[in-house]
C-alpha cells in the first residue's frame, strides 16, 4: 500500500510539473498577440520564418525574452568547432 501511495505522489507531482511548464503567461500571450498583429501576413496564427525574418530588432528582442526557449540554435557554430 505504501508504494501505491507514494506512486500515486509521484505521478501527481509530475502532471503537475508538465502543466507548469507549458502554462503561458500574461507577457508571453501580449507579446504573442502584438507579434501576430504586427507580423501574421498569412493570418494562420502562428509566425513562420518569413514572417520572423521581416522582426525589427526590437521586437526580436522582445519575442526572445518573452520566449527564450524558442530561440534557434545555432548549428553552424557547432560544426565549425569539431
């Protein structure tokens, strides 16, 4: 019963943990929705890389602040390395 109980806990702990990482918050849904007004030519909600590359540099800023997790890795500086 105790490792039913503390599986139970585990798994309750990790949902948990999921929906916290994946929550937007209020900066990020602004930014969002002032990113897609400016630069959504295609109205599908999303901002393809087309769309990305016409970004000021001050709203690049603001996008990669707001969602540093999006931000592309460079590939080329890796390979140069090796």
């Amino acid at each position: 019963m105790k490792k039913f109980i503390a599986l139970t806990l585990i798994c309750a702990a990790t949902v948990t943990a999921s929906f916290a990482q994946k929550a937007t918050t209020d900066e990020q849904k602004e930014v969002k929705k002032e990113m897609l007004e400016k630069y959504d030519t295609n109205k599908d909600g999303k901002l393809d890389k087309e769309e990305k590359s016409k970004m000021s540099e001050e709203d690049k800023a603001k996008w990669n602040k707001a969602f540093p997790h999006h931000k592309k890795k460079n590939s080329t500086a890796d390979s140069s390395s090796k």
